[in-house]
C-alpha cells in the first residue's frame, strides 16, 4: 500500500522549506550567533555557502541549507518541551536501540539528551568548522562538522576506563524529501541486510521504495542516491567506511509531535555501528563514524 493512499494528504502539499529557516529572518549577519527556540540554546550558521542550525542539546545539526538549494535535513516543527528532538542529525551513543540490558535507560543513549560542549568554531572561504564534546564518566565523544557546499560529520569516540567496553553508534540522519511514495534510493543493491522489524534476513535486487514501515539493516556502508522526482537535484549520502547503513521510516505509525504529511517528507538514512557490528573498545582505543552528504 503506497502511504499516500493510505491517508488523504500527501507530502506534495507541504512546502520544501524547513521550519527552521524562519530563524535567519532579521537575524544577525555574522557568521555565528546564538538563539533560543522552543527551549532550546542554538547555534545558527550563517555562511556564504550555507546556513545551518546545532542545538545545544545533543550537538545535534537541526538544519543544513546550502545556498541556493533546498534544505538536506528535516526536522519536525514542534520538539516537546524535554527529551529528544525529532529531526537533522541526532547522535545516538553509547548503544544504538534499546540498552541490552538497562530497561529504563533512554533509547538510543545519553548523547542526545544531554548537552554538549562546543570546544571550537571557525569558518574560511570554504565554510565553516565545529568541535563539539561530551564527557560522560571514562567515555568522551566529539563530534566535528565541515559544512559548506557539502556536509561532513565525524563522531570519534575514546573509551579511558580500565576494562574493555561494548560500544554502538549511529549518526541518525533524516533527510528531506518531496513524498515517500515518490522516492528511491539506489546503492545498496547485492548488500546483504536484515529487517529489524521482522528479524528477517534481506538483500536488495533493486532500488528501495518505500510502501510502509521499514527498519532495515545494512552490513556496509554505502553510497546511496536519493532519487526523488520532485526535485531539482539527486542527494548522494555517504556511509562509506562505517560498518552498517540503517534506513528507516515510520510508514503509518503515528510519531509524537509529527503530522502524518510530516513524517511523509523524510527518510532516515544512518551511519552506525550496531547490532552484530557492534564494536568492543580497550581501554584508549579510539572509533570513528562518519556522514557525508552533498547535492549531485
């Protein structure tokens, strides 16, 4: 069943633009500069080549626009007054999912919840660099952004304590769509997968379609096209070099604070490391994800 069908609106109806461009309307020239949004501290970016938005919260990319295109990431309009916020790039660390075995600790870990420290920014001609940290007793995180005419992340994590620890991870990214119905991804043909939902095993044939709920694991990371026809330009997103892709999208399950036409212009395409592929860190040891994006 196409999700269009199921309800009567499409995503067709809404407007390409992210809510959070409103934001940069009369707001300062420089560079960097700090507001405050639905409770939340941000950082706003505005740059020849682009215009973004972090939250405190979670060092989390809320909006990356460059100039003169649409926006790359989608964010939900209403965040709730606590917890996490449903769009851009949330980082999930240190467990992917549900905690193996902590039943009452958060999904998708601490890191999106707590707020992060910004140890440095700086731009050039070529767009804009940031630090972002997070200590959490012998674990630190930093998260590094390059955005200009493209965006990079890279989440690097150290692991201090004396005794080898279980790690997952994921760059959690939703992407900004025209409709669901319309959209396929193509890159991840002959990788092997599993069905998160179904705990089934699968391997793509041809490009993926969306018709309802998915949660699909890839053993590799890839580079996928989003081939969406309602749009000027095709997004190349980047997993290469990370041990899984995850896509995902809710289908018809209602997702708090989201409209059904909402939900209906993202997918979520993810860097991780989760599952099997999860990673076993000695004391000192260092890993690294990564997430690029740029327009074709």
């Amino acid at each position: 069943m196409s999700l269009s069908r199921a309800k009567p609106r499409t995503a067709r109806t809404q407007p390409w633009e992210s809510p959070l461009q409103a934001l940069f309307k009369g707001a300062q020239q420089d560079v960097f500069s700090w507001r405050r949004h639905q409770g939340r501290e941000l950082l706003l970016i505005n740059h020849p080549l682009c215009q973004a938005v972090f939250s405190v919260q979670g060092a989390q990319l809320l909006h990356f626009q460059p100039r003169g295109e649409r926006p790359l990431l989608w964010c939900a309009a209403r965040w709730p007054q606590v917890g996490a916020i449903r769009g851009g790039v949330p980082v999930c660390w240190p467990w992917f999912g549900r905690h193996p075995t902590e039943t009452g600790w958060p999904h998708h870990g601490w890191a999106r919840l707590d707020d992060w420290q910004l140890l440095s920014k700086s731009s050039s001609a070529q767009g804009v660099q940031l630090c972002w940290r997070l200590q959490l007793h012998d674990w630190q995180v930093e998260l590094e952004a390059q955005l200009g005419d493209a965006m990079h992340l890279q989440l690097r994590t150290r692991h201090s304590d004396s005794e080898p620890c279980v790690l997952s991870h994921a760059l959690h990214a939703y992407w900004r769509v025209s409709d669901i119905n319309a959209l396929s991804i193509s890159g991840l043909e002959g990788i092997p997968g599993y069905h998160l939902r179904s705990r089934e095993d699968c391997q793509q044939a041809t490009p993926v379609r969306i018709a309802d709920a998915c949660h699909q694991l890839y053993s590799v990371g890839a580079a996928l096209r989003l081939n969406d026809p309602h749009s000027p330009r095709q997004l190349l997103v980047d997993t290469c070099g990370n041990a899984n892709t995850v896509l995902w999208h809710p289908g018809s399950q209602p997702l708090n604070f989201v409209s059904w036409s909402e939900s209906l212009a993202f997918v979520s395409i993810q860097a991780a490391a989760c599952e099997a592929n999860s990673l076993t860190l000695a004391p000192g040891q260092d890993a690294v994800l990564n997430l690029h994006a740029r327009l074709l």
